[in-house]
C-alpha cells in the first residue's frame, strides 16, 4: 500500500513538475533578506521555497491543479525561527514525571516544602528543586532557618554548586561546627560558628539521598521528541543544542532514522572539562564527526568547553570581585572572590588546538569577563597559527562585556551566542552586585551590532517545559521583545543605548543564527531556493504595540513546507 501511494506521488510530481505543493498568499511577509523585504506570497515545492513575491506573480508562476492555497488574511510571516542555545533532553525530562513547581520567594520555597513533607514518609529527603538566588524576590541565598519550615524530614535546596539544608540534613549528614571542610569545599557558619546550612562544593557531604533519575531509552526519546515539538509550538524551527555527549548525540540520530525529528537541530559537543587535556584531544582525534558532519535536518556545530561557572549562582570568573552583597546574594563568606576559572589557559590552548586541527568550530561557555578574556586569548594564539575567523567560532554568554573585549572579537571574526532574558530576569540581582557602572556592557547588542559583530540569540532552555516560565525562557518573541526593551521584571531598563531595533532583534534569531550554523545559505531568510521553514504569527511583529512583542503567539509552524504545529485560525 505504501509503496503504491509513493510510486503515485512520485508520478504526479514528475507530471507537473513546476507547480507548488503550497502556496501562502495575501501574507505580510519578513523576508529578513539581504534588503529586509516584505512580499505577500510564497510558493513551496518539496521542502523548498520556490517562488516568493506578489500574490498575482507568485500564483501566476507557481499555482497547479493540485497546489493548495493558504489564504493568509494579512497575517505576518517570518523565517523559521532559530534558538541557538538550548538542553532539549535535560528540559524534557525535568517534567516528564511530573509539573515542578514555580518558586520565585521565600514563601513559595516554604509553601513547597510544606506541601511535600504532607506526603512523604518521615525522615526521607525533600529536595527543592534547582532555584537560582538571583531569580528569588529576596535576593538572598536561603540558610537553614528557612528550610527549618519543616523539621521532621531533612531537606535539601539546590542552587547547584551552592546547596543549603535544614538542620534535620544538617544532623543526618553529621555536619556540626567542628566538621572540617571537604577538600575544595567550604561548610559556610553563622557568626556563632555553627553552620547556617549553606554548602559550597561539598556534594559528597549529603548522605542517604539518590538524585539519578531513571530513564529508559523510550522515555528520552519520546521526551526529547516532545521537547523538539514544544520548540515548534514556540515557532522555533531550528535549535542549537548545546550540550550533547555521545549518548544525548545517539538520541537524536535514533530519532531522525525514525522520523522522529520535528525540526531541524545543531549538536553541539560538550567535551568533559574534568579530563585531563591529553584524553580530550584523544577523543577529539578519534571522534567520528566533526563540524558539518551530517545534514540539513541534525548535523554538527561547535566544539564547546565549560570554562567558568555561572553569574546566577556567583561562580562566573569576573574580572573584579563580587563584593559585599555576593554575600547575601550567592552566600559567599569572601567579598574579594571572581568566581571560578574551571581550565587554565594552557590546557584550554592545547585541547582547542586539537579541536581546530580536526576542523571543529570551536566555543567555550564564559560567562565572566574574566573568562571571555581568556578564551579570546586562546583564539588570539591559535589565529596566528591559522586564521580563525572562517571557523566561526564563537562566545557563548559573554555576559559581561568590555571595549576591548568586543573590540578583539572584531578583530578575529569571532562571534556571540547571547541570552536576552537573562536582562530580564537576573539583571535586577546583578546591578545589586556590580552596580550601575558594572552592568553598562551586560549583553551589550547594540555595540556587538555596530561592531560588526554577528548575533546568535540563545535561551539555554534547561528545566521546565513552559515557554514563559522555564529555566530558561524560551520564547523567541519575549527573547526579541527584551532585545528590543532591555526591560527587567522589575520594569526598569537597564542601559537603553543598548537597545537594538526589532528588523536587528528578528536576525538575532533567525539569519544571524543559521550564519553562525554554516546554514545560511539554506535557510534563516525566505528566498527562493532556500528551506521552507517558516511561522505564520498572529499579529504583526513590526508594528504592534511593544509591550505585545512578548505576547506574539504562532499560529502555524512550518518546517521544510510541512506544518508541524497548527495554534489557531488564520
Ligand atoms: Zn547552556
């Protein structure tokens, strides 16, 4: 039956060749082309885009018997939106079980505590989910005290490589004021010298607690499928994900092989960064792929290395130190603290060095300006070695900026992977930390734009399935809308003259991205020839009210001139 049905589809295609499968007209459409046009149809043939123009020129050339036509009804169009900078399978499985729970307050932390202790069996763990004390409307790194909201069960809050307990786990776990710190670990006290809970670095203390989630195979991938579809729903056609290893990497390609794959997706490999360099560049030489390797639908991008912490939790390698409020912020005891560089320079030289002689483009998660320096310097000696701008090989975050740091990547070709809600949403508890002065170059897109420098918008998606409400957002149309504002969730701007224009915030995520993808030339834009990835949305992106940018919902998504997500009449 099957092979009927194809032997029939393949004999009409040959019988009128020329015309489309689909045409969408009387569109408003963002070409986002070389000259930013604005057309009103645009014609598919096998996954492609082959016409794209008036209504009448386009209907003229390509409309057939068979061709089924979309009336738009003024409706806007743009390119298949890209994220460049997503964890599809970590985000898809933090809910696969079960909802987590929003927790943006102390009341909320101890409003979910309460709830859990009600149904577990005494004496058994609680864990608060992953929460970052920036995103927290106290600003403050929670202490025992808080989590003492509940006594009977030892309970865990995890802000990554800080965790606090209540003094139940404080007991279980054995730790008083006399036990010494583990090596590279600190159990932070309280004036009094007993400890106040928090823990830096010291996982091996927690006892009695399974974090490991199981997973059958099944499961991820019917959770990353699922993950993949949530992104087309949000008008995401393609995603950058940023942390794959050769099991995350195997998943994909079962996935593809049995198509499964709902939109199109760029692996990044993340190399293990407690390895000794020699074992990295002993697998980059053995690794069967390299940047490029594979297709329009699942290929290869970057080489990445995590080279620092994270600003949110105030481990990103700064180049000045967190200061007296790192201490409410982050639970720090040392106000002259920069956070942590995780691979000195040499190493981090050596491994890149062996990634770039395999042909990989190359990255590293710096999320301190501290770090972007010293990447940036190890891009500086491998381009006198062999010029490194055709690699595109780029920052990812960045998130404290300087001059001379974007005046280096200029000067390199070296190009950016940027979060816009992290403006939103860590901003407010940052300018606290840096002061005004300090956040003058956080993300600073207007002056990477006027540098030259090419854009690539990313969300880091990694827990929650929400586009709105996830661990990271990702919406693109709130990503362009904060582009766009530099607003905070508190309602303040922050540094205005950063501003870019929505025409500049709709290429962060779309041509610029698929540029830093090597996929430029098949797709990020809708020119004849290229993909026909698209997403018809339910308001008009140029000229709607700002405030609604962030509102703007798809109403069809396309990829390769197939809907795969349908969220309303036209
Ligand atoms: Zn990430």
């Amino acid at each position: 039956m099957l092979r009927t049905l194809a032997l029939l589809a393949g004999s009409a295609a040959l019988l009128t060749a020329a015309d489309a499968d689909l045409i969408l007209q009387h569109g408003k459409i963002l070409t986002a082309d070389s000259r930013f046009s604005i057309q009103q149809a645009v014609a598919i043939r096998d996954g492609r885009i082959t016409a794209i123009g008036s209504d009448a020129g386009v209907l003229q050339a390509e409309r057939g018997p068979q061709t089924r036509i979309v009336d738009l009804h003024g409706r806007t169009v743009l390119p298949g939106l890209v994220d460049a900078h997503v964890h599809a399978l970590e985000a898809g499985l933090s809910e696969f079980r079960a909802p987590l729970p929003p927790l943006d307050s102390f009341a909320a932390i101890q409003s979910y505590i309460r709830a859990q202790a009600a149904q577990t069996p005494e004496g058994q763990w609680i864990v608060v989910p992953r929460t970052f004390p920036t995103r927290l409307r106290e600003m403050r790194m929670p202490t025992r005290e808080l989590l003492d909201v509940d006594r009977s069960h030892p309970v865990l809050f995890d802000a990554s490589y800080v965790l606090v307990l209540n003094s139940a786990a404080l007991k279980l776990c054995g730790i008083d004021r006399q036990t010494p710190d583990p090596p590279g670990g600190e159990i932070v006290k309280d004036a009094n010298g007993e400890p106040n809970g928090i823990l830096k670095n010291a996982p091996s203390l927690i006892k009695g607690l399974d974090r490991t989630a199981h997973f059958t195979e099944a499961e991820k991938l019917l959770s990353l499928e699922q993950q993949l579809q949530r992104y087309a729903a949000a008008g995401l056609t393609t995603v950058g994900d940023r942390g794959t290893n050769p099991e995350q990497i195997a998943l994909y390609q079962k996935l593809k092989s049995q198509g499964r794959l709902p939109i199109r997706a760029v692996l990044t490999w993340l190399g293990d960064n407690s390895l000794p360099a020699a074992t990295l560049e002993q697998q980059i030489a053995s690794a069967a792929y390299t940047t490029n390797t594979g297709d329009s639908w699942l290929k290869f991008g970057a080489f990445k290395l995590i080279i620092d912490g994270g600003m949110t939790i105030g481990t990103a390698y700064q180049r000045h130190p967190y200061g007296p409020f790192g201490r409410q912020l982050y639970g720090k005891t040392n106000p002259d603290d920069r956070g942590q560089l995780f691979v000195p320079r040499d190493q981090l030289l050596a491994v890149m060095r062996a990634a770039r002689s395999r042909g990989w483009q190359i990255t590293t998660h710096d999320q301190g300006g501290g770090a972007v320096d010293t990447f940036l310097d190890v891009l500086e000696a491998l381009d006198r070695e062999s010029p490194i701008a055709p690699s595109r090989s780029h920052l990812i975050h960045a998130s404290f900026q300087s001059p001379e740091a974007i005046a280096r990547m200029k000067k390199l070709g070296i190009l950016a992977d940027v979060q816009a809600a992290w403006l939103y949403l860590d901003a407010p508890a940052l300018e606290r930390v840096f002061g005004e002065e300090g956040m003058r170059w956080f993300y600073p897109l207007r002056s990477y734009i006027d540098a030259g420098i090419v854009l690539a918008a990313g969300s880091d998606h990694m827990i929650g399935h929400d586009k709105n409400r996830a661990v990271n957002p990702y919406n693109p149309f709130l990503s362009m809308w904060i582009e766009v504002t530099r607003r905070t969730t508190q309602g303040q701007i922050i540094h205005p003259e950063q501003r870019i224009t929505r025409a500049e915030a709709l290429k962060t995520h779309t041509i610029w991205p698929a540029y830093l993808q090597f996929a430029e030339k098949e797709r990020g834009s809708l020119e004849p020839g290229k993909l026909a990835d698209m997403v018809v949305i339910d308001r008009d992106f140029l000229t709607c009210p700002e405030s609604e940018i962030k509102d703007i919902q798809p109403l069809l998504t396309l990829v390769n001139g197939r809907i795969v997500y349908r969220g309303g009449t036209l």
